[in-house]
C-alpha cells in the first residue's frame, strides 16, 4: 500500500494567452504572510520556481522580481500556508 499524504501546499494556475508585465498576483484565500512561489508548470506540476513573494492584505503576492510573461506561458504559484515569524 501506497503512503497518504495528509499535507497538500495550496496551488493557483495562472495561464497567460498575451505578453505582460506582472508584477502582483491575487491568491483568493492566502494567509496573510505566508510564503508563495510561482513557478514554471510542467506537466501540471510545479516547475522551477521563477518568483517569490510574501501574501499581503487581502491575498496579494507583490513579487520580488516582476514576471514578463509570453502568450501560452503557464505558471502555478504554490503557497506555503504557514506564516513566517516577523512576515507578517
């Protein structure tokens, strides 16, 4: 018998059908201070990480580094759901 998993990371799918900057990204029911990457999606899985950020007010991710994206780009941002100390 296979090992359970009881532990799974929120992931939100973000697809881009156009080039553009983005530099913020909303992740509807993210903890406040928690630690979110985005990254690459590779056959629906986490890819390499290519942006970090800490979830403000109301869920919002302002990246450290701004993504610059191209028509056809998928990424999936994976949030760590428990708060750093002193993130917040």
């Amino acid at each position: 018998m296979g090992m359970i998993s009881l532990w799974r990371e929120p992931v939100y799918r973000f697809d881009f059908d156009s080039c553009r900057k983005v530099e913020r990204m909303h992740l509807s029911g993210a903890v406040q201070g928690a630690i979110a990457r985005l990254c690459r999606a590779e056959e629906g899985q986490p890819g390499p990480t290519v942006a970090q950020g800490v979830v403000g007010e109301d869920g919002w991710v302002q990246w450290k580094t701004p993504l610059i994206t191209q028509p056809g780009d998928r990424f999936l941002a994976v949030v760590d759901p428990m708060p750093r100390a002193g993130s917040t």
